[in-house]
C-alpha cells in the first residue's frame, strides 16, 4: 500500500463500499488485453447503475507526465460535495492542494496501467470519507482518460439517533 498527498493507494480486491465492488465488477467483464477498458465502452447508457458515482477525465500528458485533466463528466455524488467542474480542468478551477492530489492520482494510473483503489478524506470535509476505484481508459489502445468510480460516507454519525 502507498500513501501519497493524504491519498492511501491500494488493491481493488480491497474495496469496502458496495457500489464500488460492483463498479469493479462491470469494470473486469470491460477490461481489454491492454488492462484499461475502451473509450467507447464508457456511456451513460453502460454506466447507468453507477451514474451518480461515476467521473471521466481526459488526462493532459506530456512527456508521460499528467499536467492537468479535463472533466468530461463529474460525478453528482463529488459535484454535491466538493465543487461542480465538468467541462473545465483542474488546474483552472480547484484549489492547487486538491488539483495536486488528483493530478498524483492520475500520474499513479498513467505509470501502472491498470484499475486501483484509493482511500482518503474528502476535501474540505474532515468527517466524511471517500473511497474511488479508479481506472485506465484507452482510445485506440492509447491511456487517454481516467474512468473513476467514487462514493463518500461519514465516519461518525452526524445526529444523536444515528448512535
């Protein structure tokens, strides 16, 4: 396990968050040879029962390098939390600790080319936490996007009867 910018990488065989394990699964039945699930496979219509969870981002690489992302679709479920950024990338639109933290994460997809977990605390919010499976899209066999499943929960109860 790597921990890096308040990020813990790990396995995708250690998803805790239901939804998660069954985006993996849709995820597994997608992969191609190359280990990253085609472009083409990622549509509304395929990512249905995971809409509200799932993200894609067009990496901006130079010289394998990931300078920035553009937000083709921002989940509703981090859009709710944390800021609405479809259509515009991250370097010009969040705050430079949060931009670093996802632009690591899409470098650590680009050097290992396969589907990943992620664990940390959501942005700006120190009582929820967020859990991402985050995985490699290809166009023309090429790492082009980062298809990336995410869902937030409390880790304490937030009112009296919720103990």
């Amino acid at each position: 396990m790597l921990q890096v910018q308040d990020v813990i990488f790990g396995r995708c065989e250690d998803l805790s968050r239901p939804i998660l394990i069954k985006a993996f699964e849709w995820v597994q039945s997608r992969l191609a040879a190359n280990g990253m699930v085609p472009r083409c496979d990622v549509s509304g219509p395929n990512l249905a029962p995971y809409i509200r969870h799932a993200s894609l981002f067009e990496l901006v690489i130079v010289n394998g390098e990931v300078q920035d992302y553009h937000a083709r679709v921002l989940a509703s479920h981090i859009a709710d939390n944390i800021q609405e950024i479809s259509g515009r990338t991250g370097k010009e639109t969040l705050p430079d600790e949060l931009f670093e933290r996802w632009r690591i994460t899409a470098q650590h997809l680009i050097e290992k080319r396969h589907p990943f977990r992620t664990r940390s605390q959501v942005f700006g919010k120190e009582n929820k936490n967020a859990e991402s499976l985050i995985v490699p899209a290809s166009e023309n066999g090429e790492l082009t996007h980062a298809l990336v499943f995410t869902e937030y929960w409390f880790d304490q109860p937030r009112f009296s009867h919720e103990i």
